[in-house]
C-alpha cells in the first residue's frame, strides 16, 4: 500500500508515523514544500525570543528519525490532483502515485491587497525563513508596524516586544482579537498593550506603504495618521492552501471538506489539519479550526482509517488560550451567543493585573460559549462545559446570578453525569 502524504507540519508527520506503527510494511512518503526539516510553526515565536534555536523548532530531534522510520521526505509543492489515475503532479513536474492520499497542506499568509506590499521591508512571520530576516530587522530600538492583531498576531506582538522594539500594531476591527473576543474584552486587551508600551490602531487598516528615498517606511493608515517603520509585519490572518485541488473531484468549501473519518468526497483521499474542514459538534456545523491539538488529532484520525482501521473524529475543539504580554485570555465555542440565547458579563477592572473579564453564554440550559480574561483557574471547567453540552438544570440560573460559579456548577452538573452514565 502506498501512502502519500502532503505537508510535512505537524499534522503529516504525526500521520506519518501512526500509519508506520499500525502498517509496518507500506510505503510512506512525506511531501514538504520548503527546504527545512519538518518544523511547527507554532515554535517560531520562541525562536524569535531567542528561547530555543532553529533546531528547537524541528518536530524530530533524533538523528535520521524518518529514515529509522522508513518514512520518505520528498521536498515539493503539489499543483495538481489527478483522482482518476491517483496521482499528484509537483511543482517539479514529478509526478506520485498513491493507493491512499493525505492532504495537510495547512495554510498561507493572506496577503492584503494593498500597494507597496510586495516591496523590501515587508514581511510575514510563518516561515523559518521570515523568521531569520524578522530578527536580522527586528533589533531593540528598531521601528516595527505589525498589521494585524488576531490570535496569531498577537503572539507574533509577544514575540516582538520581546526583542525590545518600538512596535506599532494596526487592526482594522473595533477591538483586538476580533474573531476570539467580544467588545469588552478585546478592549481590555488593547488597554494592557497599551499600558506594556505597544502602541495600538483599532478600527484602522494599512492603506498603502511607501518608500520614500533614503527613508523609512510609510505606512498611510485609514484614518489619516501615518507611521514611519523600519519594518513592516504582515498579519492579517491565513487562508488554507487548497488551490491545487480546483478541477479535482476533491470537494472544498473554506477547507477540504471531510467526513467523520476525515476521508473527502473522494474514496481513499483524507484531509487534517488547518486545511481540512470537520464537523464542529458545538456549533453545528463544518469549520476550519487551525490550532495544533485539532490537527495532531485529525491526523491521528485520519491515518487509523488510511490502514483501515475504522476511527471517527469525536469533533472539532473551538478553544483559543492566549498569553498576551502576561495577560490570559481564553475562548470557547459559540463565544458571540446564539439567537435566543441568555448570557451573562462580569467585569472587574484591575489597572496594574489588566483585571478579569466572564462573559457566558447559554442555550436549550447549557453553557454554549464563553470569554474570559485573568479566569486562568477555570479554563478546564468552562471547556469541559462547552465541549461536553452539559446539561446544567438548575445551576444555569445560578450562573446568569453569578457567573463565577463555574467550578460548583461542573462538580455539580459534569461530574453527576459522569456518574449516572457508569451506572
């Protein structure tokens, strides 16, 4: 049996080796399309810190690992997918054939269409390779506009105040975190950026950069302002590489989407990790969710099913914990409320912590979403909630009146339940 596996992130690794311990004697072949030993990318902002080395980013540590595993690196990009002949075309003009396909091509920078973009002094931060040029340019005192402050971005900003430059952060919603938190919170977080030196634009976006001679960067804002930078980082949120499947039968929406046993709408073809678009148990419907557990976990799913031993995914984790200059925050589920639904808010401002923020949110009598900022205790019980659509009875009531109770209300609604199912 041949598998082929597109990406070598941590999704196709992870695949990779679960098909090596359960089909000892197939042929596996790994495909990435840049010229580094499979890496996370998730490590490149502790790379950026000076935390670890570039060899602190590798997903392997051990000498000739995928050889000992009999796992073939092949170093290309796929730009078609014939599923007829099961075969992909690469960049290379190579062309593999495969008796089962996995698609983990993850995802890219979206490049905003804005003029002068393209030019010198303008980066992204997702590669091995933006990183190198990121801390060559990103020296303590040095001018830094990053545009964009989402989940990504904002652990991107950690990483850059860290290298100890004067950094400016443009996004264009009302808020920080804008598709994580609501308006209380992600204000309370612009509030601590603020407080810890960063400088930051909301509600405006990066209109055009310039590149005056012999002078820094320009950056012309929507709002009128313009910022001087001596380097500019783009990021603006990331799309999923599934370009090369336009014509194929392989069926996509923002994602390829996939099955429960995360095969698509073609036999023998799977998909995992931020490419892939699974069934979100919480929300109802099929989602994109690019965060590493989602995709170690579909990558496990997905390989079990490729040796044929038939697994499904339990659903997708809509959970974002977030470090921001020392302030936690957290996000779970259908954070935003449903129609119909009830929610409750408490804020307790805090000028020296960044203070504590709960914002919780209810339907059909369980807790379906929830923000919090400084709540660190309680991460575990507000997803055990979310995720496991707890029935709360009673103590739904209880925690519209007080939304700290959750902890009571898990020990009293989770763990019963646990209980009266063993029975």
């Amino acid at each position: 049996m041949k598998h082929l596996i597109l990406g070598a992130g941590p999704a196709g690794v992870i695949a990779a080796e679960t098909i090596r311990k359960h089909a000892p004697h197939d042929e596996i072949t790994l495909v990435g399309d840049e010229p580094e030993a499979p890496y996370s990318r998730m490590a490149i902002p502790y790379l950026l810190i000076g935390n670890i080395g570039e060899a602190g980013t590798h997903l392997r540590h051990s000498a000739g690992h995928f050889e000992a595993q009999r796992i073939a690196l092949k170093r290309g990009r796929a730009v078609a997918l014939d599923t007829t002949a099961r075969t992909v075309k690469l960049d290379s003009g190579e062309t593999l054939a495969y008796d089962r396909l996995l698609i983990t091509t993850g995802s890219s920078p979206a490049t905003p269409p804005i003029p002068g973009i393209d030019g010198p002094g303008v980066r992204a931060c997702w590669t091995l390779a933006d990183a190198r040029a990121i801390m060559a340019q990103a020296t303590p005192g040095a001018r830094v506009l990053q545009m964009g402050a989402g989940f990504i971005g904002c652990i991107i900003m950690e990483a850059l105040a860290a290298r100890g430059v004067k950094l400016s952060v443009v996004e264009m919603g009302d808020r920080m975190v804008p598709r994580m938190m609501g308006p209380t919170a992600g204000g309370m977080i612009k509030d601590w950026c603020e407080k810890k030196g960063v400088a930051v634009h909301t509600g405006a976006r990066v209109e055009a950069i310039e590149r005056p001679a012999g002078g820094a960067l320009r950056a012309r804002l929507s709002n009128g302002q313009t910022l001087e930078a001596d380097l500019v980082i783009s990021a603006t949120g990331v799309k999923p590489n599934i370009g090369f499947l336009e014509g194929s039968a392989v069926k996509c929406l923002v994602g390829v989407l996939t099955d429960e046993h995360l095969q698509t709408s073609v036999p023998g073809v799977y998909a995992a990790g931020d490419c892939a678009e699974a069934f979100d148990k919480v929300s109802g419907k099929t989602i994109v969710s690019a965060i590493q557990p989602n995709a170690a976990e579909q990558a496990r799913v997905a390989a079990l099913n490729m040796v044929g031993q038939k697994s499904e995914l339990k659903g997708v984790t809509q959970i974002n914990v977030l470090d921001t200059l020392g302030l936690i925050s957290a996000s779970f589920g259908n954070w935003e409320g449903v129609a119909g639904g009830q929610h409750a808010e408490l804020t307790e401002p805090d000028q020296r912590t960044g203070g504590r923020h709960l914002s919780l949110q209810f339907a059909d009598g369980k807790l379906v979403g929830c923000n919090a900022i400084g709540w660190t205790q309680h991460v575990g019980v507000m997803r055990g909630l979310v995720e496991g659509a707890v029935p709360l009875g009673e103590w739904k009531d209880k925690l519209l009146a007080d939304p700290t109770l959750l902890m009571e209300a898990y020990l009293a609604r989770a763990q019963a339940q646990d209980v009266h199912a063993s029975v």
